[in-house]
C-alpha cells in the first residue's frame, strides 16, 4: 500500500496527489480526474496520509496504511457500512477491523473519515495491498 504523496487537503473533498511544492501552498492533483489545482497555505491545511495514525488502547497508534489492510482484507466478509451509518454500528465496524482502538481518543468523525477515504482509494484502484515484510529489496536480492 503506496500512501506517499497522497494528501488530505481541509476544505476540499476527496483525496489529492501532491504534484508540485510552491512557497505559498501547493499544487494538487485530484486523484479521481487528474486535474491541477493551486491550494493556498493561508486557506487550507494539508495532511499526508502516509502521517495519519489510529490510537490505541495500549497508548500506541497504528498506521493508516495498517488499518486499509485490515478493511481491505475484510471487504468481501465484513464490507465498510455507509457513512451515514449509525455510531453504534460504525464503532462496532471499526472493533472488528482494528479491535484494539481507543474509544475514548477515536471518534465516529474519525471512523467516517477513514472509511471515506478508504472507499475514494478503493474506487480510484489505489488500494493495491503489497506485503512489505516478505518482498525482498533490491539491495537484499544481490
């Protein structure tokens, strides 16, 4: 699963690949249509997605990356409920693909929230979950 260069911009919806650096903000390509455009440092933040974590019960997080794998892994048997889902069932969906989340420190914005973004990857084609611990580098193979 490649999360670099993916971003969450606040005040846009959907998830954008970061094309370009500018000293006042960047340049974002959205993922779906491919368009460019300029997001400005003064009116929106920007969050990598490779840096988001989930809290856990044992004062730890769990990468994002992580958390896709498990609701990928689940999809046929335990497919992600709608985002205008109840709390109680968004929470007990979210127990069973990371069962030891914080409940006190995760809430049902957050749930929704990643539940979206895994749907827009999902439906993008962007959801590929590769094992990084069994494939060998390139540097190991010689």
């Amino acid at each position: 699963m490649k999360l670099e260069n993916l971003i969450a911009v606040s005040g846009l919806s959907g998830l954008f690949r970061m094309a370009a650096n500018r000293s006042n903000g960047l340049i974002v390509e959205d993922i779906k249509t491919g368009k460019r455009r300029f997001a400005s440092a003064r009116k929106h933040q920007f969050t990598p997605l490779e840096s988001i974590a989930i809290y856990t019960d044992d004062g730890d997080s769990t990468e994002l990356k992580n958390v896709f794998r498990n609701m990928h892994q689940q999809l046929e048997d335990n497919p992600a409920p709608s985002t205008s889902a109840s709390s109680n069932e968004l929470h007990e969906y979210f127990a069973d693909v990371l069962p030891n989340y914080d409940r006190d420190r995760v809430f049902t914005g957050d749930i929704k929230k990643v539940i979206k973004w895994f749907n827009y990857l999902q439906e993008s084609d962007l959801l590929t979950i590769e094992d990084d611990t069994e494939q060998p580098s390139a540097e190991e193979e010689e």
